[in-house]
C-alpha cells in the first residue's frame, strides 16, 4: 500500500474561502472517496487511509499554532455529527478554548489498566484473607493482561484489546483464562465506577469472539460414601501420627474444611454443651458457624488435649503455636493409597445425607456452612437449624463409624476399578 502524503496546509486551496466553501462533502461522496484527505471546509477533513478507513479531523489555529483536533471514525461519527462538532470547537476556540491541552489534561488523569489493576488491588487487598489469593490476583494479571493492555488508558480498552490478551490462553490455561477475564472484568467496573470510562464493560462480549472451551468439570475427588466406613476403619489402623489421624477422622465426622479442622482452639469447644464455635474470621464466608459435637468428636478432641502441648490449639504442630500443616492429611492419604483429596469428604457427606437420610436440603447445606442461594429465603432464615443439624451429625457418625469389616479395601477397589 502506498503511504498516505498529509496536506499541504500552507496551500491557500485547501484553506476556506466564505460559506460557499463549507458542506462540500455529501454522504455518497464520504463513503467513494479514495484514499486521501477530502474537504468539507471550514477545516474540516475526511482522512481515508489506504486500508479504507475513514475519520474526521479538524484543523484551527489555537493560540498562533495550527492544531489537528481528531473528531472520530466514520461511520460512527456520520458527517452532520462531524460538522456540528466542528463548529462547537471553532467556537469554542475563537473564546481561548485549547481542546488539545484539555484532552492531554484528560489523559495525564486516566489511569493505564496497570494502574488501575494495582489500585484496585490495593483497595481490595484488606478483605482477601487469603495471601495465595492477593498474590496470585495481580499476578495473573500482571503475566497475561499487562503485556498487552497494560500501558492502555483504562477509557480507550475495547472488547477487541481483551479478546487479544486472553487468546493465547484460552485453550491452553483454560482455567487461568477465565480468571483472568474475570479480573480483567472487575478492573473495568472499578474504571466506570470512578468516572474514568462510560458505557458498557467490554470484558461482556468477549467471548464471543474466542473459541469454545472443552467442558471439563473439576470437583475434589471424593470417596463414594459406601466406602466412608471402611475408611475411617483404616485410618484409625494406619501408621500416621496420632494428632493426624484424630484431625483427620474429626475433619470427616463434622464434614467441615481442612483449615477449619487444622486451626482449631481449644477454647472454641464448649464439651458441656458440646458445641464447636468457629469464629468468623475463620470461615469462609466470614460467618461465625456453631458446629454440634457427637459423641465420637468429644472423645476425639479428650484424646487430642491430652496429646497437646499445652498451648492453645487442638491439633498443634511441631513448631509451638503452630498448627498441623495442611499436608498431613494429603500424606495421610497418599500413605493409605487412597486417591482422593480431604475436602473431598465434605461431598461425600452431602451424598450420604441426600440419598441416605430424610433431612431436609437446607438442614443438610447448612451443615456445610453454605450460604442458602435463594435470597428471599436466606432473608427470612434468622436460626442455623441447629438441633436438626445435631441430628444429622448423629447419623452421620452412626454411619462413618459402622462397622466396615464386610467392605473391601478402598485402595484394593480403586485399582480394580482402574
């Protein structure tokens, strides 16, 4: 293609000569016209470059200086909407108006996308508990969004820059991919929200102009319940440590996380009433959340203070006021040739519970700690249905800690199975 030559704008030809030099474009003539600048008058230009695009731009003297004020592309900027903006800034100039000084004032204001993602995660970093979290947030945006948006001014990002970034990603980090737009989609609601852009976010339609991803559901594998008996009757057999294998069976036995189970104080266990209270700060939902103890769980934590090292955690580790590392279950269940995860037996429980018991659906959630999903109930839900939960837990124990001697070996089944 050949380069577009600018105007000879010392050329008195191209300069206005009174009103009948004006609207000497029509809009046949803007959408036939070849590469080049055309004149509409008044220093008003259609520029088409080579590749066909076409935009406005106009030229006045502000302050004894030529200046090149652009107006927008056509079509979206139709030539009656560049005659009319063109007249308001020849108006506006002839009072002492600099409209490039103004938009430079403008720019110096708007932040890149890489100053407005550290600000937002700077705002939001107080609410992340958790520090894998905070890193990892700016850091995928910092490998897969800054490299190619990062130095754009958050009001000039369109659907087309996001679609750029995330594609080299996309089927090859299809999780990471989604995060990423995910995150990319809450910088651009921050930038419209501080008046930094208008309109709709553009991460919205995306998608559409990315590949379909493959359909692969992820869940922490889980141990069909069937086999949760025969797993505690070897957990409490194997050769893990004594505080691990209490931990453990009390992790299955309450249904609730591993952090949860690991960052346990002693002095959140009422064994009068035998109630566990975790505090908010623990929960994931930030939610204080009373746990109601069976008897097996209040013979677990005797035996577990009795192994304590006096301090104030239940199932401390081997530094003092530390507690057991979140890998103790994992070799626990790597040394017993079970291949599933701890979180695992969470699903495991809600199994049992909707294909074993009659309990009702939000008895069975709310001992998991999940939030009810249906707004106008959960407004309406002040209880934790606790004494219904106790009875859930009771089964539930009854269950796990039958007698799983008729049940073969869960590891001995896992590789028949594959």
């Amino acid at each position: 293609m050949g380069h577009l030559a600018e105007p000879n704008w010392a050329d008195t030809t191209l300069k206005p000569k009174g009103r009948h030099q004006q609207n000497k474009l029509t809009d046949k003539a803007v959408r036939a016209a070849d590469a080049g600048y055309h004149s509409d008058g008044g220093g008003l230009y259609l520029v088409v470059k080579d590749s066909g695009s076409r935009s406005w731009v106009l030229r006045v003297m502000v302050r004894g200086k030529r200046r090149e004020i652009g107006l927008g592309g056509y079509p979206l900027v139709p030539l009656a909407e560049a005659r009319d903006e063109a007249l308001t800034l020849r108006r506006a100039v002839k009072r002492g108006f600099d409209p490039i000084a103004e938009r430079q004032k403008q720019r110096q204001q708007i932040p890149t996308f890489e100053e407005a993602s550290r600000k937002v995660h700077a705002e939001n970093t107080a609410s992340w508990s958790n520090a894998k979290h905070r890193a990892q947030w700016i850091n995928t945006l910092r490998d897969y969004a800054f490299p190619s948006i990062g130095k754009k001014p958050v009001d000039e990002i369109e659907t087309s820059d996001i679609r750029d970034a995330l594609l080299p990603i996309w089927l090859d980090k299809p999780e990471t991919a989604r995060r990423v737009r995910q995150r990319i989609s809450t910088v651009m609601d921050w930038a419209k929200a501080s008046g930094f852009r208008t309109g709709d976010n553009p991460v919205d339609g995306v998608s559409k102009g990315l590949p379909k991803q493959p359909e692969i559901a992820k869940h922490h594998a889980a141990l069909p319940y069937a086999d949760v008996p025969k797993f505690v009757s070897d957990l409490r057999g194997t050769d893990a440590g004594a505080s691990s294998k209490l931990a453990f069976e009390f992790l299955v036995l309450t249904a609730m996380r591993t952090s949860e189970v690991l960052g346990t104080e002693i002095s959140e266990i009422d064994e009068g009433t035998a109630i566990w209270t975790v505090p908010a700060e623990r929960m994931k939902r930030k939610r204080e959340h009373r746990v109601p103890l069976t008897a097996r769980c209040l013979q677990i934590v005797s035996e577990a203070k009795a192994l304590s090292d006096g301090g104030p955690l239940l199932f401390p580790g081997r530094s003092v006021g530390k507690p057991l590392s979140n890998m103790v279950f994992l070799m626990t269940l790597r040394r017993m040739g079970v291949e599933v995860t701890a979180h695992g037996f969470r699903s495991s429980f809600r199994d049992w519970a909707s294909e074993c018991t009659g309990f009702p659906h939000e008895v069975c959630e709310m001992a998991l700690a999940h939030a009810i999903k249906n707004k106008t109930e959960a407004a309406y839900r002040r209880g934790d249905l606790f004494e219904k939960r106790r009875e859930l837990m009771a089964a539930w124990e009854a269950f796990a800690t039958s007698d799983g001697a008729n049940v073969i070996s869960i590891a001995t089944a896992q590789r028949s199975a594959n």
